[in-house]
C-alpha cells in the first residue's frame, strides 16, 4: 500500500498524466468530415490511458474546431468521456478551452459533474474580478486516490478575462499560488497562447499576432512548474525555457501544411527529480498525399501511376493536394486532373497553379495568383491599411485589436 506521500516513496509508481491537446471535433477540411478520424483516435487513446496506466489525461484547448460546433463533436467529446470515466472511474481528466472553443460551451457541464474527477476549464476562473486560484489550482489523485500533484489549469485567456492584468502576471500569481498550496508536490501549469520559439507551420509564420496575442516569451514559465502543459500550435514540440514546457500537438494533420508532422500524445512521468515525458506516436488511419509542383503532363503522369486500396470505405480514402507549374493562364487544367482522378478513391483538396517566381499567398505582389481560401484576414487588413494610409502596416495596438476580433468572430483558422 501507497504511504501518505507516495512522490517520495522509492517503490512508488511515478504519477503519469497524458497530455494531448487540439482536437479540434468538428473540423471539416474542404468540406470532408473528421469524425471517423476522431473516432479512431478517440478509440486509440482509451487503449493507450489503459496501457500506460494513467492517472490524469489533459487536453489543453481548442476541443472543438468552432465556437459553435455541431452537436456530433459534442456528442462525441461527451461520449468519450464517458467512456473514459467508466473504464477508468479514478482517472483524472482536464477539459481546456481553446481559443477556437467558446468558454462558456466548455464550461457548462461543470455545474452538472461538481467536483468530480473531469473538471472542465472554457474560461479563466474569476471572482469579483480576480483570478479566482481555488477553481483553477486543483490537487490531482493518483489511481489510489492519493494526491500526487497539483494542476495549476490556465486555459486560452481573452483581454478581457484578465481583468487588468497581463498574461505574464497571470501566470506570475498563478505559479506562486500553485506553489504555495502544492505542498512539495509537482505542479503542472496549463496554458493555451502561441510561446515564442515555437515552430508554427508556414501559413502561421507571417501573421503578426497568433491568435489574438502577440507571441508571448517562454520566461513567463519558470522551475516552479514541473511540467507546462500547452496547446495551440498543431506541432508537437518542447519549448526552450528554465522548465519543461510543451505543446502536445494535435492528433492529425488539420491543413495540407500540417501533413510531415509526426502526431503524437505525450506521456508525462512526474517523480521527485521532475518529469520523463515519452512521446507515442498516434497512427494515422487516413494518407496525405501532394503531388508536384510540376507542369501539368507530369502531374498526370504521377496522378495516373498513383495506387488506391479499392477496399478503403470512404471516409478513409486519402486526402490529395496537388500544385501544377504553370506559365500562364491553363484553362483546361482543372478538368484534366479532375478526368484523371475519376472514380479514384481519393478526396481532393485542392489543385494549385503555382507560377515560376510567384510570391507565396496572402503577401502583397500579384494577387490574380491567390486563392480566395489563401487569403488570411490578417494580410487583408494589412494591404487595405496600406492602400489607404499611405503604404503605412497598421499600427501593433490596431493590428492586435483586429486579430482579436477576428478570432471572436470565429474566422480564425488554420495552425492553431
Ligand atoms: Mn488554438
């Protein structure tokens, strides 16, 4: 049997968590659902908690792909957790919001469930204005129902939720607090907000604000926390910092960009000398597939020498992003692929004509090359402000105020 202190008891199992985080239930990619993809993650991961014998799962923001997802992402969210819950009735489970989630759809079903082992975290716990640490600094059992670490849960803060505070002396009062009522055992601190020195995807890296928020510093984290546990950026990826921090990733690819990630769930052990964290790769039940750039004939010829299993059901059949070099105008080159494909089990996401030395989309240059779904709000803002104020970037507060408006809107999409 487990002592009063089973962190500092040499025979005790080490307290291991599993953090996943941007699952984004709901996403649609060209109009092809993600729900057998979902499933099968979902499926994988209820195998995988057994596996590793988890005491706590943390999912940290954007559950759902939208503010206002359809009913099937939170049945199926609510579905999982109750399997998660009957399966393992000792696990302990986090439910973040994202800055694609709305907080109050996230934090709903907390008045139902009360104190329980799923504590669901949309926005950031205030009262009378403040941060309120009692709702957001929570002790974590292990599976003896010992308290074996303390979860210091900070979820996606908009401006306005941190009542005149910044994020830096959010995180500030919230580690010190986290600290104080640890009582020697570890803390693991949330977060959902884009750290700088993080890999963001190319379509992430010419925004000037991510999200809403500046890119904020990895300083904002310090010792104090074992472990940072973040979501946002789809890549999984430790942050440079004076702790362990990072981002879990999410659990497919959820852009053509996003397709040479290696997806995975991170498995956290936290013992007395800090935190081992082992990353198990998630398979991937549905193929990428990108052909060229490359004119046309050859983007047939690698089109026509592609091989499909005839047996996959559909809503496995690989997603295919092609890019055709082109000189000029092609008018045929959409009904030559599209011929080229038919009755192919494959799902098209898009065919791209890429000029010799055109600039990359959504930057000023010649737009007759851009795509309509290439164009980012932010780049759009940017070339009106400069059109009308004299080539002048919009000014940091006013290009911040937007990209804030932007993600309330729901317009936000792409890496994170
Ligand atoms: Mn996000």
């Amino acid at each position: 049997m487990k002592q009063t202190m089973p962190h500092a008891a040499p025979t005790a199992r080490p307290f291991t968590l599993i953090h996943t985080s941007d699952w984004h239930l709901g996403h649609e990619l060209h109009g092809h659902v993600r729900e057998s993809e979902h499933d099968a993650f979902l499926d994988w991961l209820l195998d995988r908690i057994s596996a590793v014998e988890a005491d706590a799962l943390l999912v940290t923001g954007d559950i759902y792909d939208v503010a206002n997802p359809p009913i099937s992402a939170m049945r199926r969210l609510f579905g999982f957790l109750q399997r998660a819950v009957t399966r393992f009735p000792e696990l302990e489970i986090l439910i973040l919001g994202g800055n694609h989630d709305s907080a109050a759809r996230i934090d709903l079903p907390a008045a139902l469930l009360g104190e329980g082992r799923v504590h669901f975290i949309g926005a950031l716990p205030r009262r009378e204005g403040q941060p309120d640490f009692a709702r957001m600094i929570l002790p974590l059992h292990d599976r003896s129902g010992v308290p074996a670490a303390c979860l210091a849960a900070v979820p996606f803060c908009r401006p306005g939720d941190l009542g005149g505070l910044d994020l830096a002396s959010l995180y500030r009062a919230v580690l010190e607090e986290a600290s104080e009522r640890a009582e020697g055992l570890p803390v693991v601190l949330t977060g959902h907000l884009h750290v700088a020195g993080g890999a963001v995807s190319d379509l992430s890296e010419r925004r000037i604000v991510v999200g809403g928020e500046e890119a904020q510093a990895a300083s904002l984290f310090d010792a104090r926390a074992t472990y940072v546990a973040l979501g946002h950026l789809h890549r999984a990826q430790d942050i440079k910092a004076d702790t362990r921090v990072r981002y879990a990733g999410s659990p497919f690819p959820l852009s053509a960009t996003e397709r040479a990630y290696r997806h995975s769930i991170s498995v956290v052990t936290l013992g007395p000398d800090g935190c081992a964290v082992e990353e198990v790769a998630i398979p991937r039940p549905v193929e990428f597939l990108s052909v060229g750039p490359a004119p046309l004939p050859e983007v047939v010829r690698a089109l026509e020498a592609l091989s499909f299993d005839p047996e996959i059901p559909s809503e496995f059949y690989p997603f295919l992003n092609i890019e055709v070099s082109v000189e000029g105008p092609e008018p045929h080159l959409t009904s030559r692929v599209l011929m080229t494909l038919e009755g192919q089990p494959v799902r098209l996401l898009g065919i791209r004509p890429v000029r010799p030395q055109s600039e990359r989309p959504g930057e000023a240059g010649d737009r007759s090359t851009l795509d309509l779904a290439d164009l980012r709000p932010d780049t759009v803002f940017a070339a009106l402000h400069a059109r009308d104020y004299g080539g002048a970037a919009p000014p940091n507060e006013l290009a911040s105020a937007f990209a804030a408006l932007v993600v309330d809107a729901g317009l936000c999409e792409g890496d994170d």
